[in-house]
C-alpha cells in the first residue's frame, strides 16, 4: 500500500505541473500541456493518464487530514 502511495502522490505532482505549464501557456501563447505532447498520438493513453491523476488526487484529498507526519506515524502503528 506503501507504494501505491507513492505512485499517487507522484501522479499528482506531475498533475498539478502539467496545469501550471497549461496556465502559463494560455499566458505565453503556446501549449505546453506535457502530457498532451508527450501522449498526443495515443488520446486514450493521454485520458487514462488525467485519469489516474485525478483519481489520486481524490485519494489523497479523503484518505489523509492530517499533517503528513501525524499519517505517516498512524501508517507505521505509532500512533
């Protein structure tokens, strides 16, 4: 489950990077959506991958409302 966490949590930093690069593109006048470039020719890939991102964002978001110490402590069987 330790792993899967960490996939999760990866999945949203790369997320929340691809919509900064989205909102400053809109800005700059080019589109520098990571995924879309990357993933552009395989659409269904591209969709499974946005959903995947928002799927551990949701995960993320209900399974931990504490600090990142205190879940970490709770994970381990200190708590």
């Amino acid at each position: 489950m330790k792993t899967l966490g960490y996939i999760g949590y990866w999945l949203v930093v790369v997320g929340a990077i691809n919509w900064g690069l989205v909102g400053l593109g809109y800005f700059f006048g080019g589109n520098w959506n990571l995924v879309n470039l990357i993933l552009g020719s395989w659409p269904v890939v591209e969709n499974i991958v946005y959903i995947l991102v928002a799927v551990s964002a949701v995960l993320m978001l209900t399974s931990c409302r504490c600090g990142r110490h205190t879940c970490q402590m709770k994970e381990e069987g200190q708590m």
